[in-house]
C-alpha cells in the first residue's frame, strides 16, 4: 500500500477485514510494518520514540478501555505520564461532557460516555493528529451526534477516521481512503 494522508481529517473506509484498524496501529506504532516504511512528517516512525509519537499522534480506540479512577483521573492520565498537570475540564467539554462527570468513576460509565473519556484522553495531550477507530460503533444516535460535533469542532487536530458508515465519512471527513484486502481500492 502506498498512501499519503495530508493534513485535515481523512476517513478510513472499507469492509472488515479490509486493514483500517491496522493502518491506525501502523500509524501510532503499535505494530511495525513487515515490510516498507510508515513515515511522520518524514520521518520513518522506527526511529522515533514510540512513547512521544503517541503523544504527538493519538489514538481512541473502538473499545473504550478506561483507567481506574474518575473521569478526571483518566484525562490527567497521559499527561502526568509526561510529568505535567491539566485541567481536565476543557478535554471533557471538548469530547461533549460537562464538568459534572469529572468526579465520576469512568468504570461505571455507559459505553457511549466512556468513549467520549477517551476522546477526552486523547485530547489532554494536544495531539497534531487524532485517530479514530470507530470511535461511534457502539454508540446510540444522540451518542454519535454528540461525538461527531465534538470532532467537528475540534480545531488544529488533524482526524484519521476509521468507519465503516460511508455517510459518517461524508460528515465528518475532507477526503475518503478506500481500502480493501489490506490496499487502497481505485
């Protein structure tokens, strides 16, 4: 596969199976390609930490997978790993929730406000480019209003979406990547 993602937001479009959730590990080097070259900004991302990549390029994943704690806990997460302190307030209202879930155990959440916790995470590191792996499969329709008008409003991020919703893509996206069995469909 050879494929160039600009800055701006980009849907990642394709059937199961058709490697949109690989490219994301690609991506943010959770995985290393058996072959070829993955680069950020030019660089071969080998040959950056993969720890600040990550910081730098952050990922929410399809299953929310929150840390023990608060919803605050969990936003201050990432950025006490890299010996700093946020406000977790701005994070949340940026994913769609408000102040009042901060105090809450992210555990006890719905699936749809743990998703949003993780959006929430992703952002307290002030990521250049979010990815998003299906970040509203599970997710009922207010749910998935309320997180495509969060990354709507999002400004100075630049998305990499993964759906299968090619309507989602249209919504949310400047450009669409087909892929299917692992290449990008003509």
């Amino acid at each position: 596969m050879s494929l160039s993602i600009p800055s701006g937001s980009t849907a990642l479009l394709g059937p199961s199976g058709s490697g949109k959730s690989t490219l994301l590990r690609l991506l943010n080097r959770l995985a290393d390609p058996d072959d070829g070259v993955v680069r950020f900004h030019g660089t071969d991302v080998r040959e950056l930490d993969p720890l600040e990549l990550r910081r730098r390029v952050g990922l929410v994943p399809q299953l929310p997978a929150p840390v023990p704690g608060t919803v605050a806990d969990n936003v201050r997460f990432g950025p006490r790993l890299e010996g700093r302190e946020v406000d977790p307030e701005a994070p949340v209202r940026l994913a769609g929730l408000d102040a009042s879930f901060l105090d809450r155990d992210a555990s006890r959440l719905s699936v749809g406000e743990q998703q949003r916790v993780m959006l929430a995470r992703a952002l307290a590191l002030e990521p250049e480019v979010l990815l998003l792996d299906e970040p509203t499969a599970s997710l009922d329709a207010d749910a998935t209003a309320a997180v495509e008008r969060a990354l709507r409003d999002l400004e100075g991020v630049s998305l990499v979406l993964v759906t299968h919703d090619a309507s989602q893509a249209e919504r949310l996206a400047e450009r669409t990547v087909r892929l299917r069995e692992g290449r990008v469909a003509r």
